[in-house]
C-alpha cells in the first residue's frame, strides 16, 4: 500500500468519522420528501486548491506592491483580490435556492446504466455550470428559467431489486473556479432495477395446438365478445343461451384465441441456478411482448397474466426483480 | 472523466492567451528588441499552432526555449536580478507557460502568474491612464477563469463571441462590485515603514532636463507634452512673467555645450540671498525624472528634506527622483544675490573655451571698448537680437563655430540658442553670466487651483552678474519673442502645429490634467504619512498599524455584510403579474370578509361567496354575494390560468385593471 493510498484511506475514513458525528451537515441519516430546497442551511463553501493557489499569488503581488510602495499597483492588487473573493457570493447564489423537484429512473435492467433524469426548479435567474455528482458519476448542467430543468445521470446498475441512489451532491465552482459551493441531497426515492435479461437465452416457449390453448385456458381467459357463427367454428364454441335469447347463432370469442398465449412457469425451469432462471423470465418477458404473443408468468408464490402491454411488462418483471434471492 | 486533465477549447485557450499578451504587452515596448520580438513570436506561433489543432509542444522544443531565455536576460543586463530583468524574465517565463498549456490547470497556473507579471508593469509606470487600462485588463483575466468553468456536453455550441462576451459582463460586473472593498482596503492596509528586500534602482531613458546643454538639444524636450511637475501655490498666483522654474545653472562652456561643475551638486554652499519683496510658498508635486534636479521658483529660500541648495541657488537632491515626489518650499521673486562675488565664481562666471567663435568675440569686444556701462552692453545685445533674429523651434543645425554660425549666419532659433549665445556675449564683453535651465510658465488649472508645467515648458536663460546688484536674469529669448514668455514655446513657434496639438484639444488636456493631479495626489503619492492622519476626525492623532488594521477589518466587515445582505435576501415573490392580480383581488376579498382557504381553488372559492346559504363558513357580507362583478373576475382569472399555456401579456393587465377597479363594501363588523 503505497502512502498516497494510505493517506487517502484514512482521510476518507476521518470523513466517514465526521459524518458520523455531524449526520445533519451531510444528510447522512434521513431521507427527506421532495421538494428539497437548497438554502444557506445547507449550503456549504471552501476555497478550491485554484482558490488557494490564486490567493498565494494574490500575496506574493501584495508584497511586492508593498515593497515598492507603488500604490496603483496596490490598487491593481486589491481591486483583482476583492473582485475574486467576491465572487464567493455569487458562487453562493448560483446555487442558492435551486430546488429539486423530482426524480424520475427510466426501466432498467441490471447490469445496464440506470439513468435518473432530476427535475431541478429555479426561479428568474439563469444558473450556470452547476454539476451534480452521485456515487462518483458526474454531470455538468446549466438552468435555465422556463427551461424543464431537468439533468440525467447514469449509475451502474449491478443487481436487481430496488435500489436507493447514493447521496446527491449539487455543486459548483461558478464563476471563476475560486470557491467550491455545495449541497448534500438524500431525496426519498428508490428506482426499480429489473432483472437481468439472460443472454443467449433460449427461445420462447411456444406451444401450439387446441390442446394447449384449452390446457392453458382457465379463470384468467375473458370472454371478449360475441359474434356471429360462420361454418368453420367448433361446436363448442356456441353460445347456447345467448343465440337461444337473439334468434341466430353466436360464437363466443375468447380472448386468447387472438393469438397464441403462453405460460412462462418458474417453477418448469430446471437444472440451472435461481439467478439465471429470473433472467431467462425476464428475456421471455421482453421477447413475447416484442414478439406480441400473451403471456402469463406463473412464480414460487403468486401468477400473473395472462396479458400483454407495458402494463403487464411491468408488472411481470418487478415481481422478478422483487423475488427473493437465493440466499433467503 | 476528470476535468482538469481535458484539453482546453479553442475558445478557453484563446482567452488563456489573449491574457497572458495583454499582461506582457505593457512591458515588450520596454524590453530590448530581440526579447520583445522573440516573446511575441513564441506567443503569436504558438496560438495559431494550438488554433489550427495543433498537438502538444514536445519537451525537446521546450527545453533549449527555458535555457535560452535567462541566458538572453543576462546577456543583455549582465544578471536576472533587479526589476528590469526580473520582469523580462518573467514576461519569457509566462509565455513559455502559455507555450505547454494544454490543460484546465495550466491555463489557471498561466492566468495567475498573469496577474502578477500585469502587476509588475505598474512599478514602471504609474500614470492614470495606463494603470486604467491594466485594472480593466483584469476583467479579460476574470472572463478567462469564467470561461474555464465546464459546460453542460449537451449544451449548444456557443459562437466565439458570445462566450468572450458573456466571460466579460461577468468579470467586469465583478470588478465593479468589487471597487467599494478594493478602496477600503487600499486606503487601510497598512503600508511598510522600509522595504522587506532591496529595491535596486534602475536607469531608464527619460526626457527631462539634464545638466547638459548643446543648443538643439531641448528640441525634443520642447515638442514632449508630459508634466514635468505640478505646482500649487499657497497665495494667488504669481503673474506670468515671473514663474521662472529654476533648475541646473550651467558655467562650464567647452564651444559646443554647456554644462555643470561637479562642485556645485555636492556642497551646501548656498549664496549669500537677500529678498526684497513678498516671498511666495507653494507645494511641487515632481514627475518622477530619474535626474537629481529639483525645481523651484526662481530663488528658493528653504530647501526640502533630502536635498541641498547650491551656490547658484539651485536644489539637488540626494538621490534621484525615480518616483512622484512631493515638496514644499517658498521663494524669492526680488532679491539680492552675491552682491558680491568671490573670485573663483568670477573665474567662472568668465570662462571660455579658446579657439572658437572668433568673430563674437571681436562683436562683444568692441561693444566693451565702445560702451560705457554693463547695462549698455546688454541692452546692446538684447536690441541685435530683438532687431535681427526670429524664434524658431526648427533651428538649424550649427557647425564648429556655433555661437559665430547662430550670431552672423542662421538668424533663428530658439531659448537655448539665445541663452548660450548671449552668455558668450557677455562674458566676451568682461560681464560674469551664466546660463539658467529650468521651465517657464506653466497651464494653470483653475478648476483644481494648480499649475501644470509640461516639458515642453523647459526654458533656458541667462543671468549676469552686475556691480551693487548681484546676479540679475535676462532672458534674451524674451527680446526675439515675448509670446514665448506670455503664452508660451508653441504660441511663439507660430501656427505650425500638427492637427493633434490643436489648440482645442491642447486646452481640453488641460483641463483633463486635473484628473492626473487628483489621481497622483490621491493614489500615488498615499503614503504612510497620509494614511495616518486619515483617522484624525475620529479623535486618533496619528494612526498607528492596530488601529489601522482595526479600522480595516471593520469596514470590510461591513462591506462584507452588504455583500451577505445582497445575497441572501429573499426573491421578490410573484413576478408574474397575474399571480400578482389575483392576489391582489384575494386580498380585497379577505377584506371584505372572504378569506381565501390556502387549498382553496379560484372555482371552489367563487362558488362558496356566491353561495347565500351554507352551513359552515358562511360570508356574511351580502355585498360579495350581490356582485356579479367578483363572479366575473374570477372565470375570467380561470380562464386566464388556465385555459391557455401562455395568457397574453394584454388580457393579463386588462385583468390587473379590473381588479384594481372593484369596489366591495367591508365586511359589517356586526358580524363578529
């Protein structure tokens, strides 16, 4: 271990130490409600090494000014040193009272980047290079006043289930990189990361044939409508009380026979681990609503389906994302 | 992605360079020439490489450059100490770092190190308008930082311009806020009693007056139109003809030119001075010369701190005058000098240089032998120059001969011409005369209550010595040209001036003048000495460094706070004029009795005043209910809000003024 490592391993953990003790300075602790507005409660200031460098030669000119006894050049000193640390009020304001508004993850799988798109609000002055950071991502953004104010970032995403982004960090060096201005951020706010989609997984189960669509019909089957009896429809399919009651032959028409349905049963996958098993159901998911077949998935404790649409996308693959893992 | 390790843009890298120029600008024109071309050459190369994409600069380019330059500094000042080849040094060392900018870190290593070198130029130099222009070529420093700051990637690109103009508003919007503090702690920072290092003084080429004299050498010195020094009198001015601005008197003449013994700059051995008249007191604020010579009307009777008075009555200082130097000091108009004179003075109040000028001589002999008296000799010599000569500043140049070449040949010159020849006249003819340098006349300001007097006032006369009298001025210019004295070198020369010395411009300058006294007199010449009777009004005699530094600390806390004040004080709530109407027709309302609910929507809240009868929160004030005109606003304001994404800047203030128009009665106050 090399002493810069051990240097910075043990700042970080005197960091951690210090938020431990002061857990209201980096809203470590609780995760608040939106909206969240950033205001001098919580906003903190330092120089940045620029700041401090800057200021070194800042002294070095006072000096030398002094030295002489040259009073313009003094003058020309003290105007540059005054107008740079000025500038700690406007790096204040520029991110003073932005508010955060919401937060919104789009669908992602695991092991794919999960992309949170943060809604910043402001009010009439324009905002300019602020960045967010979360867990080391990084983000340069502007605001702009009437613009929708909102700013992705892109987090790995490694396992399935709800996940909880890291802390937010909004901050800026705006304007002249002399002075670091931030604020700590911990919304309420989980994103739901689907499984893993199996690679190379095999194709979908199809099955054909009445035998399977009366096999698979069951309390989920709907009756969709009526409608007249050509000479091709099976016997069974008559609506015997309806026709009864309208005078002419009526066909029931089921839903499933639109198109061939499928069941994607958990419990039929054998022979490979639990993981893989949710990640071949949550190909089959993407595949049949690709493919526009309906499905229905049949899991350990509950069943789905059968459906097709985002809805039940949605449904499927976050009862695949929340099963338990194999350890429980 | 670290950011400090990405390449800069064209346009970040423009900036970085059109900083680093600007702050080696002010002192190229002063570095010798191969150093001055080779930094622009280096900076102009290297931007158009880096412009047209070019890659990084490799270390076997830079190396041999980081060698050459000290070794180029010593070469031509002989080390790399003091400040003139400390700041060529560092103008080549800054461009250099321009030279290996790539990055974010290196363009603001680069801007600092900007500061300084644009800093150090004002040690040269001090005079109001060149350091305006270094003070506001901070804000270009300022919008190269600004332009550092990363941008959004998806951000649109941005024309050259508009970031060079944004990066500008922002550093200039900085340095004026910045201007309150600047002063507070400019004026209270405590300054150094004596330097921490030594400043080593350097020579460098000024016009002024020097302790030499060869006709035509003011030539240039009459066409130089920078104060030479300023002067405030106590009393009114003294009239025209008598500001005679005594600087070195010249004895010494060898046929070409005249100059000083060395005596006269080293002893303390003043004439023997009696005045006769008013004697007048005044302050001499003296532009820096780098000459010893201190200027003073005609006879000065007290002698400043740090200087002495000679024999022939002029004051030299200790040291020379490298910077603004402020004295005061009163003199004599009518006096008795050397009543009588000792003989090694006559000697050289006599002296001439053998083998020139032969037929002056002969001219100032037979006057001797004709004449009787002193006085008709020089009335004679006055009378052949008023009669025959004419004043010129395009003299001609003289040969071997001068004076004989001037007397019997060209017939035209000016002060300096006349002067030396008339001396030679005079100590030709048996009369002790020397020749007099200094200014005469002056601008004077009314506004400010001063007088400037410029180079081009620089004079030269003669004084002789007469039995009974003492020595006694005669300006023999004044007998060519009497404009000369009244108005004036220029006005004398006749109209022949270039159209920027016209006469409306040369008055608008002097009158703008007063702006370089007060910036001289309020800036420059700050001092500890000022800085500590600045408190006296407080009741502290004289300030010493913990009171200063407490005062210091106070304003800028102070100033500090206005700045805090700025920041944090809350927006101005509901900019937008129909949330502003409809708060205002809420406000009526409550009023008269309504109070909106604050989750009461504009419909639920009309519904409930129109409504006559309910059971909880009933508005007893039959006038709201009566009015259909509160109805009205309030679908109006419905429809305004909400029924069109942006709602015409027009209906909104027609609504405004019909808000404003609506009267309701108060709520009966029974109804409590």
């Amino acid at each position: 271990m090399t002493v810069q490592a051990a240097i910075a391993s043990s700042w970080s953990r005197l960091l951690e130490a210090a938020e431990r003790r002061l857990p209201a300075l980096t809203r470590l602790k609780q995760a608040e409600p939106l909206p969240i507005l950033l205001n001098r409660r919580r906003i903190y200031v330092v120089p940045t090494r620029f700041g401090l460098v800057f200021s070194a030669v800042l002294l070095v000119m006072l000096l030398g000014a002094l030295n002489y006894n040259n009073n313009p050049a003094l003058l020309l000193t003290c105007l540059l040193a005054a107008a740079s640390y000025q500038s700690v009020f406007q790096a204040f304001r520029s991110i003073d009272r932005v508010e955060l508004r919401a937060l919104r993850a789009e669908p992602c799988h695991a092991g794919g980047p999960l992309r949170i798109s943060l809604y910043f609000h402001i009010d009439t002055r324009p905002r300019h290079s602020l960045r967010v950071t979360v867990e080391g991502m990084q983000t340069v953004f502007d605001l702009m006043p009437g613009g929708n104010g909102g700013v992705r970032i892109e987090l790995p995403a490694a396992q399935r289930g709800w996940r909880r982004p890291g802390r937010i960090r909004v901050w800026s060096e705006y304007p002249f990189g002399l002075f670091h201005v931030w604020s700590w951020l911990n919304p309420d706010f989980v994103a739901l990361i689907y499984p893993r989609l199996e690679i190379n997984a095999p194709p979908l189960p199809l099955t054909g044939g009445e035998a399977e669509q009366q096999a698979t019909r069951g309390a989920g089957d709907e009756l969709a409508m009526l409608r007249d009896y050509h000479p091709t429809d099976p016997l069974r399919s008559i609506a015997w009380k309806a026709s009864a009651r309208h005078d002419k032959l009526l066909v029931k028409e089921f839903e499933q026979r639109r198109g061939r349905e499928i069941l994607l049963d958990f419990s039929l996958l054998r022979g490979i681990d639990r993981e893989t098993r949710i990640a071949r159901l949550a190909r089959w998911v993407c595949v049949a609503e690709t493919a526009q077949v309906r499905y229905a998935l049949q899991l350990p404790e509950s069943r789905l389906g059968p459906g097709l649409g985002p809805e039940h996308r949605h449904a499927c693959l976050r009862e695949l994302a929340l099963l338990p893992g194999a350890a429980s | 992605m670290n950011t400090a390790t990405v390449r800069l843009t064209p346009t970040q890298f423009g900036l970085a360079s059109a900083s680093v120029l600007v702050a080696v600008l002010p002192h190229l024109w002063r570095l010798p020439l191969p150093l001055s071309a080779l930094i622009l050459a280096l900076l102009i190369g290297r931007w158009v490489q880096r412009q047209r994409g070019g890659a990084r600069i490799p270390a076997s380019l830079k190396l041999p450059l980081v060698m050459l330059f000290p070794v180029l500094v010593i070469f031509h000042y002989g080390n790399i100490f003091g400040r003139e080849p400390g700041s060529a040094l560092a103008c080549a060392m800054l461009v250099l770092k321009l030279v290996e900018t790539e990055t974010r870190r290196d363009a603001r290593a680069a801007i600092c190190f900007s500061s300084f070198v644009l800093m150090s130029a004002l040690l040269f130099d001090s005079s109001l308008g060149f350091a305006l222009l270094l003070f506001a070529a901070l804000a270009l420093f300022l919008a190269a930082m600004h332009e550092l700051e990363p941008r959004p990637v998806d951000a649109a690109a941005r024309t050259w311009g508009v970031s060079v103009r944004d990066g500008l508003r922002s550093g200039a919007f900085s340095l004026i806020v910045a201007v309150p503090l600047a002063l507070c702690v400019f004026v209270f920072f405590p300054r150094l009693g004596s330097p921490l290092w030594g400043a080593p003084t350097d020579t460098s080429a000024r016009t002024g007056l020097g302790d030499r004299m060869a006709p035509g050498a003011f030539q240039e010195l009459l066409i130089d139109d920078t104060p030479a020094f300023r002067a405030s009198f106590d009393g009114p001015l003294p009239a025209r003809a008598n500001l005679y601005w005594r600087g070195p008197v010249l004895w010494h003449f060898d046929g070409t030119a005249w100059t000083r013994p060395e005596y006269f700059a080293s002893t303390n051995d003043a004439g023997t001075l009696q005045t006769t008249g008013a004697t007048i007191g005044y302050d001499v604020t003296l532009e820096p010369s780098d000459q010893r010579w201190l200027l003073a009307l005609d006879m000065p009777i007290d002698v400043p701190n740090n200087a002495v008075r000679g024999a022939d009555m002029s004051l030299v200082s200790h040291t020379p005058v490298d910077r603004l130097l402020r004295y005061h000091t009163t003199s004599a108009t009518k006096y008795h000098l050397d009543v009588t004179l000792s003989r090694w003075q006559r000697g050289l109040a006599l002296q001439l240089p053998e083998g020139f000028d032969p037929r002056a001589r002969a001219l100032a002999q037979r006057w001797r032998n004709d004449l009787h008296s002193d006085d008709a000799v020089i009335a004679a010599a006055l009378e052949l120059f008023h009669n025959e000569f004419f004043y010129t500043l395009q003299a001609p140049l003289l040969g071997h001969d001068s004076v004989d070449d001037f007397l019997f040949g060209e017939h035209r010159g000016f002060c300096e011409h006349f002067s030396s020849t008339f001396t030679f006249l005079m100590r030709a003819a048996s009369i002790p005369a020397r020749v007099v340098t200094g200014y005469q006349g002056g601008y004077y300001n009314a506004t400010g209550d001063y007088l400037v007097v410029r180079q081009s006032d620089a004079h030269a006369w003669a004084e002789v010595w007469l039995a009974g009298r003492g020595w006694v001025r005669v300006d023999p210019t004044a007998a060519v040209s009497p404009q000369r004295v009244e108005f004036g070198a220029r006005a004398a020369a006749g109209a022949s001036a270039p159209w920027y010395q016209a006469d409306w411009l040369l008055g608008l300058r002097n009158q703008f003048d007063l702006v370089n006294r007060v910036w001289n007199d309020a800036v420059v010449q700050f001092n500890t000495l000022r800085q500590q009777s600045l408190l006296t009004s407080f009741g502290i005699d004289k300030a010493d460094y913990a009171d200063l530094v407490a005062v210091l600390i106070g304003l800028s806390t102070l100033l500090l706070a206005v700045f805090a004040w700025w920041t944090l004080r809350s927006p101005s709530i509901a900019s937008d004029p129909l949330d502003a109407a409809y708060a205002r027709l809420c406000g009526k309302l409550a009023r008269a009795g309504a109070t909106r609910a604050p989750a009461e929507g504009p419909q639920s809240f009309a519904q409930r005043i129109a409504a006559t009868q309910q059971t909880n929160d009933v508005i007893r004030n039959p006038a709201l209910v009566q009015n259909p005109a509160i109805q009205d606003l309030f679908t109006q304001y419905v429809s305004l809000r909400y029924a069109c994404a942006l709602p015409l800047a027009a209906a909104v203030r027609i609504f405004g003024r019909r808000v404003d128009a609506l009267r309701v009665a108060a709520a009966p106050s029974a109804s409590k």
